[in-house]
C-alpha cells in the first residue's frame, strides 16, 4: 500500500494518504478502494481499510467517515462515534464533509478522488480536523 504518512506536533497527531496499489478490488476500482459509494464489492471496501488500518497501527473498526455531500457542514465527532461509517456508508456521520476531534486515537477520514483532503491541526486545543474539497 502506498501512503504518505504526516505528523504533528511530534506524534501528537498523525495524518496519512494512500494512493491506488495494494488493495484486493478489481476492475475500474481496482486495488485499494476505500469509497462504498462507487460500486465496489462491499467485502473488498471491508479488506481494504483493513489494510490501510494495519499499516497505520489502527483498528478500521474504529474508523469515523462522513456520507460526504460537497456540502459545508462539519462535524464534531469523539469517542461514541467510533466505527461510524467504518464497515458501511449508510452507518457514517451523516450529511457532511469535514470530521473534528479532539479526542486521542479516534482515526477520521474522508475519502477523495478528484478532490482534495484538507487536514487542520491545533495543539493547543489538541484538535484534529478532516475536510473533503472539492
């Protein structure tokens, strides 16, 4: 899997990218899809945030992802909203595109093809934000 991994503020917080490779999809969506929303076999969405989740030392279960709708609505998500949009999108955050929080070890993403994720950090609050635009 490729990925580009970036920290703050130490290792206080820790935001990654991945590209295409290294996944179990096939056909158009071929190798690392992470987007139920494509038409992507579910069980192969599932296996590959799996992959992304080991390799950045998490569990995917945990996963918070929004049902994004280019919209400007934020969220502020914590502990409760763990593996919120994880293994399906229709259990994601729902109606917006950026994820806030400020609670340790709760791993946000948004997903992006054509677009561009945006990651806000602010340490003094120890807060975390996640945004799609595009």
């Amino acid at each position: 899997m490729d990925s580009i991994r970036f920290s703050f503020d130490g290792d206080q917080a820790l935001a990654a990218v991945t590209g295409r490779d290294g996944g179990v999809s096939r056909g158009q969506v071929a190798s690392l899809n992470l987007s139920f929303e494509v038409g992507d076999d579910s069980g192969s969405v599932v296996a590959n945030r799996k992959i992304v989740g080991d390799r950045l030392g998490s569990d995917f279960r945990d996963l918070v992802v929004p049902r994004q709708v280019h919209g400007v609505r934020v969220k502020v998500v914590g502990e409760q909203d763990g593996g919120r949009g994880a293994d399906s999108a229709e259990s994601g955050v729902a109606a917006c595109d950026a994820l806030v929080t400020t609670t340790p070890m709760v791993p946000i993403a948004v997903l992006v093809a054509d677009c561009a994720p945006v990651v806000l950090y602010d340490p003094v609050q120890s807060a975390i934000g996640i945004v799609h635009v595009g």
